[in-house]
C-alpha cells in the first residue's frame, strides 16, 4: 500500500513538472517572436496596416489548429498532441527569422501559428486534467510558467540580439533549448485528453461557456497587443532602439509572471469573481498609463498594468470551462480557447487597421475600453 502511495505521488509529480514545462514552452515561442517582429517589419519594409495583416496569419495558423484540438487531442492524447505543435515551432523559427519576402513570411506564421495554437490548447486541457485531480488550484500556476517563458523568450531575445547575434542565432538557440526541455519532460506528458467518466455531449454550448469565452477573447486580445504592437509603440512612439523592443513585452510577461505564480492563493483570497474584476481594472488603467504619460518608462509601467490585469483572467476562465458539465473537459476548454483566441486572431490586423486610420494611440486605447466586457462578465457570471 505504501509502495503505491509512493508511486502515484511520484507520478503526480511527473504530471505536474511536464505541465508547466509544456507551458513554459509554450510562452516562450511566443515570447521569442516578440523580439523578432520589428526585424520583420524591417525586411519587409511594411507599414502599420500591412503589418496587421502578416500578423493575421499567426492567428489564423493558431485558429485552424485549435478548431480540431479538442477532437484531435481526445483522439490522440495531449502528448502526441503537443509533441506535433512543438516540431512546427520548431520547424518555423529559422524561417521567422530569416525570410524577407512576403510569399514566404506568411507560410511561416501560418506554420508558427498552427504549432503554437495546438500545444496552447493542448496544455490547458491537461492543466485542467491534472488539476481536477488535484486537492488544490494550479491553474495560475500552470499560467505562470507559460509567463515565464514569454520572458525567457522575449527578454532573452533582446540580450541575445543586442549583444550582437543575428536574428536566426536567437532561433537555433531557442530551438535547442525546447528541445532539451521537451526531451527531459515529455515521457510525464498525459496520454489522454479526457476524463471518461464525464458525460456530456461536445456539440453543446451554454450561454455560460459563450460569456467566458468572450471574456477570454478580449482578455488574449490584451495580450496579442503587447506581443505584436507593444515593441511597435516603444520604437516608434517613445524612440527606443530597435535591439531594445523586447523589453517592452518582457515587463508585460514579467508583471504577467508574477501575478500568475501567485495567482492561485490570491484567487483563494479574494474570489474568482473579485479577481476578473480588479484585472479589467488594471488593464483598462495600463493602456491609459501607456498613452497618456510621456517617456517610454510610463509605457512601461503601463504595460506592467497590463500584465497584471490579464494575468489571472485566462486561469480562472480556463478553470470555469474545464468545470462545465455540458460536455466533455476536452471540447469545452478547447472551445474556451479557440474562441478566446478570436482575441488574437483578429487584434493585430484590428489594431493596425485602426493605427492606420488614426494613431496607435486610439488603438490602444480602444483595447483599454474593450476591458469592460471583463468586468462586465464577471459580474454576469456564477461562481
């Protein structure tokens, strides 16, 4: 008995330690693009709007595998799953940092963006998995890897290029340390992608999962703004050297970071509720700090805002779906993150659209109004 104690805590163990690797992998492939976008604008020699709209192709690479990743992963399971995102990232950095030609960028993002959107929803639904089984919340935890890895990635990015690396050094650095983390942890990744004692039908929505997942679309929304434009703004709008962009993702991943690994006993504290409403808050104040003061310090601290509000937004969203009854744990956290990733589907090219008609300003803050649907849903919802 004792032996089979031990064994199954050890296991656990496993699940847990190749969750928050996978996540950390996944945010640091999106950390790592971050730094290399104002290369790619430069190559391409694009403006705003037609920056938007090679940016769109991330997210449509992301929506396309994400539509079929709940199926595909109750299929196959969350390891081969996430195995199959990570060689496309893999596979696709070289290009994002290489090609200076629009026929060929935008077969990459689309590449970049399937692999990210499929091992981004295959973390999750393990995360809700392994938390389910759990005496205790982990989901801000999970998060806070996958925060971690955005600043690994996108802070690292800038070191790296600053010192004087070429852009596609940085690739084959990053590819090599994703693959010695996947090699270590992969074997603890689940087979399987959901609980077979949870009944429910995966064609059926609730108005419940339609209201979260809103909530989720404009909460990621944020995020693709500060990935895509964040380094964008401190370029052009605070004159910060193209080597440095990164950094500004880097607060945003940082303060991001922070919130979520302490995500879970504040979430205890105060209420899931309480928590959705203070992050609209604080994002709604950080896109208004990032416009309003002056100097690329206030830009900063406003994306330090930012980070703090859509911190635990995702989390306790993806804990909620995860939750539902209405189908299988599989189909209903993929449905969450497929629509929420609408956010960062149309952001880019909305964002850029509206710089183009007016001034990135007015887009940012567009993004800082946008917040309200969070507030909004959170007093909608029941916890």
């Amino acid at each position: 008995m004792a032996d089979t104690l031990v064994a199954n805590n050890i296991n656990t163990a496993g699940k847990r330690i190749s969750t928050r690797a996978a996540f950390f992998i996944a945010g640091f492939a999106m950390g790592a693009w971050a730094p290399l976008v104002p290369y790619a604008q430069h190559r391409l020699n694009l403006d705003p709007a037609l920056l938007g709209l090679l940016l769109l192709c991330l997210g449509c690479g992301s929506l396309i595998t994400m539509i079929f990743s709940g199926k595909l992963a109750g299929k196959f399971g969350c390891r081969t799953m996430i195995l199959i995102g990570v060689a496309s990232i893999c596979l696709s950095l070289p290009l994002l940092a290489t090609v200076s030609t629009l026929s060929l960028m935008v077969p990459s993002l689309l590449l970049f963006g399937a692999g990210v959107g499929l091992t981004d929803v295959t973390v999750n639904i393990q995360g809700a998995l392994v938390e389910q089984k759990s005496d205790k919340p982990l989901m801000s935890g999970f998060h806070g890897l996958f925060s971690v890895g955005g600043i690994a990635g996108s802070a690292g990015g800038s070191l790296i290029l600053s010192s004087g690396f070429s852009p596609l050094q940085f690739a084959f650095a990053a590819i090599i340390l994703i693959l010695i983390i996947i090699s270590a942890t992969g074997k603890s990744l689940l087979p399987f992608a959901s609980h077979e004692e949870k009944s429910g039908s995966p064609l059926r929505i609730n108005l419940r999962l339609v209201i979260i997942s809103v909530m989720c679309m404009v909460c990621f929304l944020a995020e693709g703004s500060m990935l895509d434009w964040g380094g964008i703004w401190l370029t052009a709008h605070r004159h910060v050297q193209l080597e440095h962009a990164g950094w500004g993702y880097a607060v945003f991943g940082t303060a991001m970071a922070i919130m979520r690994l302490s995500g879970d006993v504040i979430v205890n504290a105060l209420g899931r509720q309480k928590v959705l409403i203070l992050s609209g808050l604080f994002a709604m104040a950080g896109f208004a700090i990032a416009v309003y003061l002056p100097g690329w310090l206030f830009s900063l601290l406003g994306f330090a805002f930012i980070g703090i509000g859509a911190a635990n937004v995702a989390p306790v969203l993806t804990t909620l779906a995860g939750k539902e009854t209405i189908m299988p744990s599989n189909m209903s956290v993929a449905f969450v993150s497929t629509v929420g990733y609408l956010g960062i589907l149309m952001g880019p090219a909305l964002i850029g659209f509206i710089a183009n008609m007016t001034s990135l300003q007015v887009a940012f803050l567009c993004m800082s109004v946008s917040m309200i649907c969070i507030i909004a849903g959170a007093f909608r919802l029941r916890f």
